[in-house]
C-alpha cells in the first residue's frame, strides 16, 4: 500500500471511531432519559439494571476515546514523517497534468 492510501486509510478509520464515539454518547443519553422517565413509573427492572448498563456503556465510550486520541496521535505523526500535503499536493499536479 502506498503512503498516500495507507494515511487515507488511517483517516478513514479516524472518523469512524469518532462516530463510534458520537454514537455511544447518543446511547449515554438514551439511557439517562429512560432512566428520568423510570422515577415517575418506578419499575424495578429498569431501576436494577439501567445504572449497570449505562457503567458498560460509559466505561466503552471511555476506551473508544483513548483509542480515538492515541489512533488520531499516530495518523497525525504518520502524515507529518511522511510528507502527506506534499504528496497529495503532487498527486493534485499529476492529475491536472493528465487532463
């Protein structure tokens, strides 16, 4: 794989974890509203294993976080060491050239 597709791929993955991320942190939520609405109606199921299952989901959004920062760290290092703008710059030129 050339340098250019392996840092594309890189930050395709970026974004995906960020997705990964916005979607747990939609899910945090959805389970804290259940949560607000179980006061009112007090079922004991809900009560006993929503706080367990909004831990679970918390403790993953953290790791999807750290893998997020440290990923996003590498990708950003991969794209400095390698001369990624200045590939992508020549690639730009390249195609232009061909047209």
């Amino acid at each position: 794989m050339d340098t250019l597709k392996k840092f594309e791929l890189m930050e395709k993955i970026v974004r995906e974890l960020e997705d990964l991320q916005h979607s747990q942190q939609a899910i945090i939520q959805k389970i804290g509203k259940i949560e607000v609405d179980n006061i009112e109606l007090g079922d004991q199921r809900l009560e006993k294993d929503l706080p367990d299952m909004h831990q679970r989901v918390s403790d993953n959004l953290d790791n999807i976080k750290e893998l997020l920062d440290a990923f996003a760290n590498k990708t950003e290092k991969f794209g400095d060491k390698n001369k990624v703008d200045a590939l992508k710059e020549q690639q730009a030129l390249n195609n232009a050239n061909r047209k």
